[in-house]
C-alpha cells in the first residue's frame, strides 16, 4: 500500500491530468523505493547492526521543519516528497564520501541511523506502514527485511 501511496504523493500532480500506466508504477518503484529507499535503509542498517553494540536510542526530538514544513502546510504534497527524496539522496552521498564500511567509525554510523531516522520521521504521513518499519530496524539495531523487493 505505500508503494501505491508514495506513487500519487510524488508522480501525480494535483493540478493537471497525470499518465499513469502499469510500466511508469514499475519504474518509478524499482528507481525510487527498491533502488533508493530501500536500498538506503539496507544500507545504513547493516552497518549499524555490524558495528554497533546496542541501539543508537533517540538523542536528536524528531520534528519536520523547513522547507519539507512549508511544503505540507501549503498543502504541496509533491514539493514534499521531492524534498523527501533529496534528503534520501543526500544520505546516500554521504555514505558514498565517508565510506563507513572502510572505517567503521560508529560517530559517523550513529549519525547515518539518525539521519535515516528522521528521513523515516519525514515519511510518515506518506508511507507510514514504511515509516514504521524503518523506526523499529532503529529502535532494534537490525537491517530489516527487503523493503521493497525488486519488480521485473
């Protein structure tokens, strides 16, 4: 179901006619959800449940704020996920610039899970089915199962 919510929240405009077909969903799941997210939680998880003892707990209060705020208060859904998106983005260059799984360096592990979960904070009132999943592999220490399993 949030695969489906994700897919009107980001690639439906909420002011013109949009194409939807089984193909462009296919698409915009592997690229986005299987590829991006998915993979990102995968990711980020594996080096925490590889290095770290125990859970990172809640150091940082989880709010939305900025630019993903002033999205939702006007009511800009795709501007929000957009900005979602960028952020999910953004973790991931960050991993590919610290390389944690050269240094293992549990400071920039801690920070990586915080990062995601705020990113899974952000998500919620999109995908929360998701949201919740990712805050539990936090809360657990564990990389969850495949979020969102490759289409073909």
């Amino acid at each position: 179901m949030d695969a489906l919510r994700y897919f009107v929240a980001r690639e439906f405009n909420q002011f013109e006619d949009t194409d939807i077909s089984r193909e462009k969903l296919k698409t915009a799941y592997n690229a986005n959800l299987a590829n991006g997210l998915g993979n990102l939680v995968a990711r980020v998880m594996k080096l925490a449940e590889s290095n770290l003892d125990v859970p990172i707990g809640q150091s940082r209060a989880l709010t939305i704020q900025g630019e993903l705020k002033e999205a939702l208060d006007r009511f800009e859904i795709q501007k929000a996920m957009n900005h979602i998106w960028q952020e999910i983005g953004d973790l991931d260059l960050l991993i590919q610039g610290k390389k944690p799984w050269k240094s293992k360096d549990k400071k920039i592990i801690k920070d990586l899970v915080e990062d995601l979960g705020q990113i899974a904070h952000n998500l919620k009132p999109f995908m929360p089915e998701t949201a919740e999943k990712i805050l539990k592999a936090i809360k657990e220490n564990k990389k969850p199962e495949n979020l969102f399993p490759r289409k073909d």
